[in-house]
C-alpha cells in the first residue's frame, strides 16, 4: 500500500523551532525533569511512607492501573516487578488497619485488588519468569516475594483480617544475590553506592543506615529508597531536606511518585544532544549551558544526586556542550575505558550499547574537531566503533540495556558509527540496520516492539533519514508511510513507558526531542520525503544549528 506523501503541511520549520523552544522553556520551568508515574516506585512509598501526604490517592492509583489480568506493568517479565511491588504495598496497607478512611479506597477494593495481583503473580512465579535487565529485579524480587509471604502467613493466622484472598505462599525465587548482599553489609562492608538506587530492597536495615547520607535530600535519586531510608520521621535525627524532597516527589497530579527524580542533567543533555544532532535551529539560554558544564566533574556526571557518576550521562553531556560551542575536554571518559568498550560505571554487570554509541559520540566529535583530539582520542573512536560495530546482530539490529525497544538501541548505534567510525568499518552495518528498519514497519507505517509508538516510530525514521548513503531499498517508502503515520498519530494518545528504571517509565521531554529532531530531519531530506520537504541541504553530523543566547 503507498501511503499519502508527506506534505510541508504536516509541520514547519516555524513548528519545529516553536516545539524547540518549548521543550526549553520547559526544562527551565521545571528543573527536576519531567517523567511519567512508577507503579514500583509509587507502591514502595505506599508501602514505607504511609504519613506522606496523597495517601489515598497513592492507592487509588494503584488500583486503576491494574491490568485486567491482575498484574501490573508492561508485557512479558517487565510485570513482575511492579507487580511485586504493588501487591505488597495493598498487603501491608490491609495488614495496618489502612483501607476505607480519609479518602482511601475500601478495604474490600484493596483485598480485591491484592487477591487478582497475586494469583496472578503466582502463575508467573511458578513458570520462572525470565526478567528483564531492569536495575536491581534480582534483588527486588525475592525481597518483595518474601515481605509477602510473610503477610500471607500473617493473615493465615488471622482469618478475621479482613482478607479473603489465596493465603498459599508465593513459590521461591532465587535470592542468592540478595542473600550475599545482606552478608557483605552484616560484616561491615561498605555500601556499594550502586545500590543506593534500589536502596528499599534492605528493608529495615535501610533505615537510618549510617553509612549513607541523602544527598540534595534524596537517597539514590529515588522515593522509594529515601522513603526507606527515612523510616518514621517522627523519630529523633529525621533529615529536613530528605522530608521535603519527599513531599516534592510526592506533590505531582495524583500523588504518583516517578521512579527517578530529579534527572535534570540527564534531561537536558539528551535533549539538547537530540535537537543538536538534527540541526535544530533554536537558542539555548547560556544559564542552561552553564549549569549543564557546572554538573561535569573529574568522573564526569551522574543521572541524578546520589547516583555514581555514569558514562551514559557524561558522555551526553560533552556532546551535547560541544555541539553548542562549548566544548569539555573528554578525559572524564577514561575512568570507565574498559579496553574493549566503556562500562557504564564501575562494577558494572554486563554492557551497554548506547552508552557506548554516546561515549563514540563524544570521543569522535573531540577528534574530529578539537587541536589534540585526533592524537589523543581518534584512535579509541575507532576502536570503539569497531567494538560496537560486533554488538550488531545477525538481523542487523541492536539491544541495550536501557530500554526495551531495539529502535532505540540501534538510532544510537547507527548515528554513532554514521557519524564517528571509519567508512570501512560503519558501511556495511548501517546498511543492515537500515534494512532491519525498513523490514519490521509495521501496517500503519509504525514501527514498535509490541506495537506501534510514536517514539519507537522516530527512533527508526532517525535511521532512515539521518543517514546520508545511498538509499537502500524500500527506504523512500517506508519513510513516507512513517512519516505520515507520525503526522496523524502524534499527541492523540500516550506511548507506554519503554525507558528502563525499576520498572518501566518515559522521560516525557527526552521523546518529545526526539520526535522534533525527525521532523527537523524530514524538512531537509527531500531526497528522501519527496516534493513535500523544503529543499535544503541536510546539514552534515557535525554542523550545529543550536546557538547559545
């Protein structure tokens, strides 16, 4: 089927500089970062933080996101997390007397809600759901599965609760890890910082643990963690600032709680790094610049306060600087230079993809355009390349670690290697993604892991359009039958969460960049998108329309 051409019509040069400056602005007015409820992270608070304000509706929101089947979350092994999570929380909260006062949902909506959860979670238990590479699922799992267990055995003894659900206990989960972790603390090791992140999974002996001190007022970035951390905070030595971040996490529409707050440097590095990398033409404020550079340390940057400094991140974050004419040298990089490939920090288990198509990134355009950068980083953005070029696979896409969809992971692969790798090196694989890409649209013209998303659709047209080599076939149309499917799809309804945390979340202004990007790169592809699109010369990978204010 050919679908309609994309039209001028369809958006603007003055639209895509107008969603631009937007996506500023918005950044500006709202600096912690704009990112979609976490059912995980909103149970966990229910769970350990009861006295925070937006109690109810915390519960109220876990009952209407529940899924018809009883779990929670998104396919596959992506729900048991959050689904854990949320049936402790209704457990615990029936378990304390909670459930019917003050606006909260009636004990029998709760019990109702628990009992669906877990037979539901029983099933997939007993087939040995495979997990996701989602931070810390080994860990959260068996914790949570034990904390229910124990309220089950709770309310087999008390058959008068108030619970009518299966009492049966859940089937064992593998905890060795969780066990290991419980020993390397008990004999006086220190905290890895790491797990700071997913510090609730301790339990009690998360609280007022003093080997950690909440920093910006959060532990780990998350509510969940601060939330365990803190306790009762009607007990002596209660931290004010871990209080108020709290409040702050908590005093969002529908008292849901993110799963990681606040992302400020990520957000606005990834952003600016989209519009950048497309040749978006809008002014960054020099404040925004300037405090972006102020989050650079020795190790680079971490995604949030109290999270170890990452590559992913740094490496962004210099890009994103370079690209706006303010470049920082990238020898923050080293700390996690592997040899073969960059961790994404230290103590790592496994690889990522994109951080190392960001790290190429970074390194790359430092080399290309920097006095000593050819002799001191062209030679790692080559080897790098190569190492990234092996991650492909056979199919010609690429996975990572960060989030659930290959569109992702392979936007970032072939824009890294298009860009920054030896022709020898980047040809052949950027064709076989290509041809992936133009492979697995989809009927409508989307493109999608499960279905169809407008982010997942703009992650494969940033393929498509943003590589400048001969056009493999089918690219022309699968381009105008995306393109189009962007046009008529975009804002009429919400993409579900695909990024991963904890569970699954959106990091909303991050893919509102890139969509913008690929409607900055549809108006300069005419080769591609036909006599709709101005003819312009699209700009090359290294030539930044963004100018600071």
């Amino acid at each position: 089927m050919t679908a309609p051409p994309f039209t001028a019509a369809a958006w603007t040069e003055s639209d895509v500089a107008g969603a631009a400056r937007e996506l500023l602005a918005a950044m500006v007015l709202e600096p912690a970062g704009r990112v979609t409820p976490s059912v995980y992270e909103t149970a966990r608070v229910v769970a350990d933080a009861p006295w925070l304000t937006g109690h109810g509706q915390r519960l109220a929101y876990l009952l209407g996101s529940q899924r018809r089947d009883g779990g929670w979350g998104a396919a596959g092994g992506y729900a048991v997390v959050p689904t854990v999570s949320a049936v402790e929380a209704l457990l615990g909260t029936l378990r304390t007397g909670g459930g019917g006062g003050g606006g909260e949902p009636s004990r029998a909506e709760l019990a109702g809600a628990a009992g669906r959860g877990l037979a539901t979670l029983s099933g997939w238990l007993a087939q040995g759901p495979s997990l996701p590479d989602t931070p810390a699922a080994d860990l959260i799992v068996p914790a949570l599965v034990e904390r229910i267990n124990d309220h089950l055995a709770w309310f087999a003894r008390r058959p008068d609760a108030g619970f009518d659900g299966p009492l049966r206990a859940l089937p064992a989960v593998d905890r060795r890890r969780l066990d290991a972790l419980h020993g390397l603390l008990a004999a006086g090791h220190p905290v890895p910082q790491k797990l700071l992140h997913a510090f609730e999974v301790l339990g009690p002996v998360a609280r007022r643990h003093g080997q950690v001190s909440p920093v910006a007022g959060a532990v780990g970035a998350s509510p969940a963690a601060t939330a365990a951390w803190v306790g009762d905070p009607q007990t002596p030595g209660a931290d004010p600032a871990a209080l108020a971040y709290l409040e702050e996490s908590v005093g969002r529409p529908g008292g849901a709680v993110p799963c990681c707050t606040p992302i400020t440097v990520f957000e606005r590095s990834w952003t600016l790094s989209s519009l950048a990398r497309a040749g978006v033409p809008v002014r960054a404020a020099p404040k925004l610049l300037t405090e972006l550079a102020a989050a650079l340390g020795p190790e680079g940057t971490p995604t949030g306060p109290g999270l170890p400094a990452d590559a992913d991140t740094t490496s962004v974050t210099l890009y994103a600087l370079a690209r706006l004419g303010h470049p920082v040298d990238p020898a923050s990089l080293s700390h996690y230079d592997l040899g073969s490939h960059f961790c994404t920090w230290q103590g790592e288990d496994g690889h990522s993809v994109t951080t190392n198509a960001h790290v190429l990134e970074a390194l790359g355009w430092h080399a290309r355009h920097t006095a000593s950068g050819a002799s001191r980083y062209g030679a790692r953005a080559a080897a790098l390349a190569g190492w990234l070029r092996d991650e492909q696979r056979s199919d010609g896409r690429w996975a990572d670690r960060w989030h659930a969809s290959p569109y992702y992971a392979t936007s970032c692969a072939v824009t890294a290697l298009h860009g920054y790798a030896p022709a020898r090196v980047a040809g052949a694989a950027v064709d076989r993604a290509v041809d992936w890409v133009v492979s697995s649209q989809q009927a409508d013209g989307s493109w999608g892991r499960w279905s169809g998303t407008v982010e997942e659709t703009a992650y494969a047209l940033q393929v498509l359009l943003g590589v400048d080599r001969p056009a493999r076939p089918g690219v022309r149309e699968a381009v105008r039958r995306g393109l189009h499917h962007l046009a008529e799809a975009d804002g009429r309804r919400d993409d579900p969460p695909l990024w991963h945390d904890k569970d699954l979340y959106t990091p909303v202004l991050i893919v509102r960049a890139a969509i913008t990007a690929v409607r900055q790169l549809a108006l300069t592809r005419s080769d591609l998108v036909g006599p709709g699109a101005r003819a312009a010369d699209r700009p090359t990978s290294d030539s930044s329309m963004i100018r600071s204010a």
